[in-house]
C-alpha cells in the first residue's frame, strides 16, 4: 500500500498580521516584489498545524519578515520614500 501524499499546509493570517500587512502595502513600504518575497518566507516558517491542516501566521511573524524585506529595500530608496520609512519605522514595528 502507497503512502497518500500529502497536501501542503494551508497558511492564513491572523487579523492583526493581515492588517499589519495591508497597511505595509496600502502606504507603499511594499512593492510588488517584497511582498512577493514577504509571502514566500512567511509561507516557508515551520508552523505547527491544527487539525484541519493549517497553520495560522501570528502578527509576529509578519512584523519580522516584513522589516527584514523593507530594511533589504532601504538602500534602494530615495528621498521622500526613504524619509517616510524611517519616520514611520517606529510606528509600525515597536
């Protein structure tokens, strides 16, 4: 007999994660490409699942791998768009 083979994990955000994500994209910290990125890391965390095969992205997680995406992005940005983030940087990770 043949092993099934499994279904990857089904990942949802919780309600905080959402909205922090949202407003990362909403003001502009994340284009396209980091959002990408943002998604693929936080689709690749070992999270435990519950019964029914999904694993729930915490706030945390989020707040972590979206600075690391938007701190990647910094050097790339230039004059006001860089001036927001780091007036905001604060605002949005502490």
């Amino acid at each position: 007999m043949t092993e099934p083979t499994p279904f990857p994990p089904i990942f949802e955000l919780d309600s905080r994660a959402s909205a922090l994500l949202d407003a990362l994209v909403d003001l502009g910290h994340l284009d396209e490409p980091s959002l990408d990125q943002v998604n693929q890391v936080l689709a690749s965390i070992d999270k435990p699942l519950n019964r029914h095969g999904m694993a729930t992205i915490s706030f945390e997680d989020v707040r972590r791998v979206a600075s690391m995406a938007l701190f990647d992005r910094l050097p790339q940005l230039e004059g006001e768009a860089r001036r927001m983030v780091e007036r905001e940087w604060g605002l949005l990770f502490y």
